[in-house]
C-alpha cells in the first residue's frame, strides 16, 4: 500500500468501509466514524448497520493508533463472537490494502504487529472489563442490553485514558443507562436513525413487520422508541380480561 493511500485511510475511517466493500456508507455511519466527539450514543433500527459501524470504527482505531487497546462490549458471548467476527471479516475484506498486518487471532481477540489489540467481551461481567487499563475505545453494540454494571465499570477507564465510547443499540424500554444517557443532559452526540431512513429497507418489509409484531414491538425495534412492552402486555390483559371475563355492565 502506498503513502499516500495510507495517510488517506488514516485520516478518514469511512475509507476502511469503502475499501471492505461498502462503497456507499450512510451519511451517519460516516458521521460516527468521522466525528472528533468522545462519547457517541447511536439509537438505530434493527438491521440499520449498527455493528458494521462499529467494527469498522475498532478496526480503524487498532490500525492507526499504535498499541491501541480496543474493547467491544456485547450482551451475550454469541453477540461478542458475532461482533467480532465483523472485525475479522473486514480485516480480511481490506486484502492487500490492509496498513498493518495480523500477528494473532482467536476467536474472541485479535492483535496486529503495531501492538494493537480488539478484544471483545460479553457485557455480563464487569470484573473482566475492570482488568483492563488505558483504553482508547470501547465499542458497546446492543447496548440498551448491556447491564448498568458495566456501564460503570467503563467510564472512570476512558477518563484516565482520555478514550472514546461508542454505544450503539436498538432501544429496550425505559430503563438501564442506554436510555438514562439518551434522555439526560449528559455531553454525548446522539444520533438517530428509524427503519424508513435505511435505504436497505423496504416499505414493503416494514408494513409486513408492523402488521407481524404489533405497534408497540414494532415501534422499539424499528422506529427508535423506548416502549415500556410489559406494561403494554399489562395492559392488554388486563383490558382483554375486563372484556372477557366481567359481566356485562347494566346501564
Ligand atoms: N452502508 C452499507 N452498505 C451496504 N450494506 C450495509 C451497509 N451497512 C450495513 N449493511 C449491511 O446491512 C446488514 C445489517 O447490518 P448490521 O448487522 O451491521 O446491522 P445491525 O443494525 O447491527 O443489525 P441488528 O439490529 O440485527 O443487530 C448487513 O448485511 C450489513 O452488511
Ligand atoms: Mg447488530
């Protein structure tokens, strides 16, 4: 790869997309990968490209930082495999374009040659993530899933560190600091993005979808709003119980 090409992927992150193979990111995800801002809150539909988005902002960061410690957070293992799987793929994406060549790989780590490293973790224990110093960036996908501990346990890490966080989710009710740090006055960027603005989703899917799940679910997983759902299920049995099971009023 040449100089010139490579100070031009250094500078821009959207590059690492367009070279995997996604010639046309969307204007948010360019937005997420550019912006200088340390704390980013995305609130997005499903299957809007939440965790391409975040893959390729690790991956940039562990190529051109030199010894950067990158951490991905995920609710589950399965979702910490998944994810960084995504890492792995777009590595192997960039080909011959890649800046820094691979010197190990496991299934849930991997480090380059410039002493970089991606490790992903599965937001259910916050002892493992406290085991590690000097951050550069967590990446938190699904995170309105992830428990409040870990939260906690990532902040006082990029302080010191002066790291980046990146919290990207499908929102989860109107609980957990996913939704805390969406509504409150903390000094994030939050961007939004409902289902109708993914160019890679039809109207045609999306009618299917709201007439499948109902309003409620389909109002959480594609149009970005919290949704209290087991309040609405109350709901719902109790108004369905009061037309079934109660005898008819006399008026
Ligand atoms: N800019 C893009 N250009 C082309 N394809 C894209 C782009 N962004 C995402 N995709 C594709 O869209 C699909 C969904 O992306 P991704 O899995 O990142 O979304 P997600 O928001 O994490 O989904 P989920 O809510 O299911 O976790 C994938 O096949 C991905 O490769
Ligand atoms: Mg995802």
């Amino acid at each position: 790869m040449d100089l010139e090409t490579s100070l031009l992927d250094a500078l821009d992150p959207v590059q690492i997309l367009v070279r995997a193979g996604f010639p046309t990111p969307d204007s948010w995800q360019a937005e997420i990968l550019r912006s200088p801002h340390k704390r980013v809150l995305m609130n997005c539909s499903r299957q809007a490209g939440k965790s391409l988005v975040a893959a390729a902002a690790a991956l940039h960061e562990a190529l051109f930082t030199p010894n950067a410690l990158v951490l991905l957070v995920s609710p589950s293992l399965r979702q910490s495999a998944e994810l960084f799987r995504r890492v792995t793929d777009l590595m192997r994406s960039l080909g011959q374009t890649v800046p820094v060549p691979l010197q190990t790989e496991s299934l849930l780590r991997l480090e380059l040659l410039n002493g970089s490293r991606i490790l992903s973790l599965p937001g259910q224990d916050d002892n493992t993530i406290r085991g590690y110093a000097s951050v550069n960036l967590v990446c938190v996908d699904e995170a309105a899933r992830v428990d409040d501990r870990i939260f906690a346990a990532v902040r006082p890490m990029l302080a010191v560190s002066g790291g980046r966080m990146i919290a990207l989710s499908t929102p989860s009710g109107k609980r957990g600091w996913f939704w805390r740090e969406w509504t409150g006055e903390g000094d994030w960027l939050r961007i939004q993005v409902t289902a109708d603005q993914c160019p890679r989703i039809t109207p045609e899917f999306l009618a299917e979808e709201k007439r499948s799940l109902g309003e409620a679910f389909f109002a959480q997983e594609y149009l970005c709003q919290f949704v209290d759902l087991e309040f609405d299920i109350f709901n719902m049995d109790f108004i369905r119980d009061a037309l079934i099971d109660e005898p008819e009023l006399e008026l």
